[in-house]
C-alpha cells in the first residue's frame, strides 16, 4: 500500500472537470485508489465520491493506492495533482 498527502493547489479547487479527469485517470488502472479528507474516506474511482470531498484550494487530501500496479497509479495520479490539475 501507497499513502501520500496532497494539497489542492489550483484556485477552483476539486470542481467537476479535475475530478472526472481523477475517475478517468484512475479507472485504468486495476489497483484500489481512496481519498481521505476531514475523515471522509471515498472511493477515488467513483465521480460521485470524488465530487463529494469539496476539495477547496488549500484541502489537505491522503491517497492510498493498493493493488499489483499500486505504484504507476500513484504516479499518474500524484503528478495530475501536483500540476494543479492543469490550470496553474
């Protein structure tokens, strides 16, 4: 199992656009993928879950990937995040 904190670093935070871009991102790969926030932990492959966090600027999130290919995902995931999810 992976664990990594993340901020939101984008101004619009986790609105719809990033987050079914999360879902799609996550959706190709076969390992599990949660999101916990302010104690909510959420399925980060399911659009419904992921737009429930509302995720402002600022949000402090925990990633945890589990599965045989637990590792690129984390990456492919970790990097989406860290661009500001490509609105900086």
């Amino acid at each position: 199992m992976i664990e990594k904190e993340v901020a939101i670093i984008n101004n619009a935070g986790l609105h719809t656009r990033p987050a079914a871009t999360i879902v799609k991102i996550a959706a190709q790969f076969e390992s599990e993928f949660f999101i916990l926030k302010d104690g909510m932990n959420i399925n980060g492959k399911s659009i419904i879950g992921v737009m429930t966090l509302a995720a402002a600027k600022g949000s402090e999130l925990t990633l945890s990937f589990e599965g045989d290919d637990e590792e690129i995902m984390a990456e492919a995931i970790l990097e989406y995040f860290n661009k500001g999810f490509d609105e900086l």
